[in-house]
C-alpha cells in the first residue's frame, strides 16, 4: 500500500515483490511476478512490461527503469516504457546515478 502524506491515504495498493520510485512525481514501477513490470503514473497503472524475454529479479529507479534478470539489466523510458539500453554479463545488486542522470554506477 502507498499512503501520501498530507492525509495519510491510501493511494495504491496491490502485490509486489518490489517497488521503486521514478524521477516525476507520482511514477513508480512494481515487479508483480518475474514477467511483468508494472509502471504507474499518477497512482494509476500506466503501462506493463512485459516482453523482456528473461525472468525479472529485480527492478532499479532512477532517470531509468532498471530491470535485472540472470546476468543482464535492460534500461527502460519511463515515459515511453521503450528499451533504451541493454548490458549482458553483468548482475547489478544497486545502481547509482550522477547528479544530472546521464551516467550510472
């Protein structure tokens, strides 16, 4: 469940087996099960990947959506859900970014 603040309320709520929040206001990504990666925007489910052709083991937020699968991350759009770059051979436990979202770690 996400609550905002001012009132404490209830937003969103549904199953996740992890969650992480976009650079926008409002915009975060659940991973429901290791093939399909929920986006929402606002609090409303937005849109759902779910062609990514390996199982999900964790997703990572950021100026990117981050999805990790055995040996590999794919980079998503957040606003398109469009793949924007893929590194193999590689099995990342965090990611960070610079300051203005150009580079990562």
């Amino acid at each position: 469940t996400i609550n905002t603040t001012l009132a404490w309320r209830p937003q969103c709520c549904g199953k996740a087996t992890d969650f992480v929040w976009g650079t926008e206001s409002k915009t975060f990504a659940v991973v429901e099960n290791s093939s399909t990666v929920k986006v929402f925007k606002g609090f409303k489910e937005s849109s759902s990947i779910t062609d990514t052709g390996f199982a999900v083991e964790r997703i990572f937020g950021g100026p990117l959506l981050g999805v990790r699968g055995q040996n590999q991350i794919v980079f998503y759009c957040w606003q398109t859900e469009v793949q924007v770059r893929q590194i193999d051979q590689i099995s990342p436990r965090s990611i960070t970014w610079n300051d203005t979202g150009e580079m990562c770690c």
